[in-house]
C-alpha cells in the first residue's frame, strides 16, 4: 500500500517546532539522515509546493500545516479496509489502479500532494500541500449494474460530510462536482477494474478544504475554509468522508438508491438551467429536469424528457 516518505517527517518536527524552525544539524539527528539527503528531499518538495524555507542552515515553515495522520482516521473508520497516506503521488486513483491486485475492499490511499489528479473528461485536480483532501476508497461491488448512479450517491455522500462542518450551501453539478454556492470545491471520479465476478471500483475524491493557488486552472474554483478554524482538522473531514462513502457504496450494493436520489434532488444544483450536454450520441439541448430513479440526468425538451447517463455539461443562456 506504499508508505510515507521523510518529507512528511521533516514537516512534522517543523510543525511542533518553536517558531516552526529547527538546525539542520536538529534536524539531520532526528531523521539519521545526512546533510545531502535532508537538503535533497526538501528540494524535492520545492517542485509541488513552498512550505519549507531554508536559511543560513536553518529550515523553517511559512505556516503551520494540517498534516494527515492515518491513526487518527484509522481509529474512526468503520468497516474493514487499510488506509495508506501518500506524500506526494500523481494520482490516487491511478495509484490504486496500478495496484488492484493487491487492494481488498475498503482500501483507502490518501496523498498530501497529489501532482496529476484526474477529473472527468481528462480534467486535472491540483493538490497541494496540507490545502487538500483528495483520496480513493476501493469497494468490491457484485456487478457493475450496481454501480448505476453511484457518481450521484458519491456526490451526496460528499456534500454530507461537508456540511457536518456547518455548511449549509452545498450544490451537486450532476453528475460529479461539488459547489459551494457558485464555486466549486470538489470533484469526484469512478474508475471501474474487473475483479472475478465482480467489479472493483476505485472511487476519487478531491476536495479544496483550504485557500490555496489553483494552479493553472480556468474555472471558479473557491475552499471550504481561508484558513484553517479552532477545532478543526482535515483527519475529521477524511474520517466523515470515507465512512459516508463506505455507506453509500454499501446502499448501493444491497440496491438501496432511492433515499440518496432524493437527498441529491435538495442540492441540485443545475435544476431549471437551459444547458448543453455532449456525448458520444451527440448534443441534446433543454432545460435540466433533475434525475430519474437511476441516478441519469433528465432533460426536458419541449412536451418530453429524455434521459442521459453520461456527458460534458455546457450552461447556456435562456431563450
């Protein structure tokens, strides 16, 4: 399942530091390491992100950082399952996917930096250090006809955890983003491996807990928070996140949907909007209807509506 590596342990001792600094001298006999792999590794980190500064010998953070600590989500995960936490890969799911062999379900990879995250559609999702949460559960579902609709079930399981917090204005863009009123916050992504008879599922999600540079990205991206609140860590969002999504993975096995359809149904966010989607059929054009009892996006058309599984949504102005 990989392990940390001693980036993560710099930054723990930097994080419990006096003034978040520490002699690299401190620093080399806390780590046994010597002077060229201490400085190595940090120059490793210097390609995804700034935290750590050095200075006439001295290593310090600009910032105390809410590191993950997977004990601490470990002991308030139900269910079976190991849960592995990352310092930097290229993607989570991709991680796991590589790796299905070995995963049982309930297997959970978390990265603190994850450099090539994928959405829908190739879309990328930027993580950067302690700013983030982006993991990937893996459960085993008995056929694929199970996992009908589960972007939508993933996307309220997400929204529930989040507004535990005290939110109350969170949006699903069907059939994979998370919004906070007109920003988006989130993204989810469902990749399938076949498994005997079965079917693993390898369940991304990402979501932008704290202010941070989005990179490259084009659209209205926002946070959860600005910075981090007393009493909050990013450990009790990844605990409430992944049990919600072990529940609603476990609803839909025993085919269960219909109460999750109904909690998306409250936070639609495209309800009454004249779009476009695109697919592999081709254009439909109409206004968003919701979603049917399989979790597909309903789309009215003069006297009717069509349904639709799959698709890019573009937003078009009313006639």
């Amino acid at each position: 399942m990989g392990k940390p590596l001693d980036i993560l342990k710099i930054i723990k001792l930097l994080n419990n530091a006096p003034d978040l600094t520490l002699d690299k001298n401190l620093l080399m006999t806390a780590l046994d390491a010597s002077e060229e792999d201490l400085y190595s590794t940090v120059k490793n980190l210097s390609v995804y992100s700034d935290a750590i500064t050095v200075e006439n010998d001295k290593f310090s953070l600009k910032e105390k950082i809410d590191l993950l600590d997977d004990m601490s989500i470990f002991k308030r995960v139900e269910g079976s399952g190991r849960i592995a936490i990352l310092d930097a890969v290229d993607s989570t799911n991709t991680f796991m996917i590589k790796n299905a062999s070995m995963l049982a379900s309930g297997d959970v990879v978390i990265a603190e930096i994850q450099s090539e995250g994928r959405g829908s559609r190739g879309g990328k999702w930027h993580s950067g250090l302690g700013k983030q949460l982006t993991l990937s559960v893996c459960y085993i579902f008995d056929s694929f006809e199970k996992l009908q609709g589960l972007s939508v079930g993933i996307g309220v399981a997400t929204a529930i955890s989040i507004e535990r917090f005290g939110f109350e204005n969170i949006l699903l863009k069907w059939p994979n983003d998370v919004y906070m009123d007109t920003l988006k916050v989130g993204g989810i992504l469902i990749e399938t491996v076949p498994y005997k008879d079965k079917v693993k599922a390898i369940i991304g999600v990402g979501l932008n807990v704290y202010d941070d540079d989005f990179g490259e990205l084009t659209r209205d991206y926002g946070a959860m928070y600005s910075k981090q609140p007393d009493n909050f860590k990013r450990n009790d969002l990844a605990a409430a996140l992944i049990n919600n999504i072990k529940r609603t993975c476990e609803d839909f096995n025993k085919g269960s949907k219909r109460m999750i359809f109904e909690s998306f149904k409250a936070r639609d966010e495209m309800l009454g909007k004249m779009i476009q989607v695109d697919n592999v059929q081709g254009s439909f054009v109409g206004r968003a209807a919701g979603i049917d009892n399989t979790g597909a996006l309903l789309l009215a058309q003069d006297d009717k509506k069509i349904s639709i599984r799959s698709g890019h949504i573009t937003y078009l102005k009313d006639q």
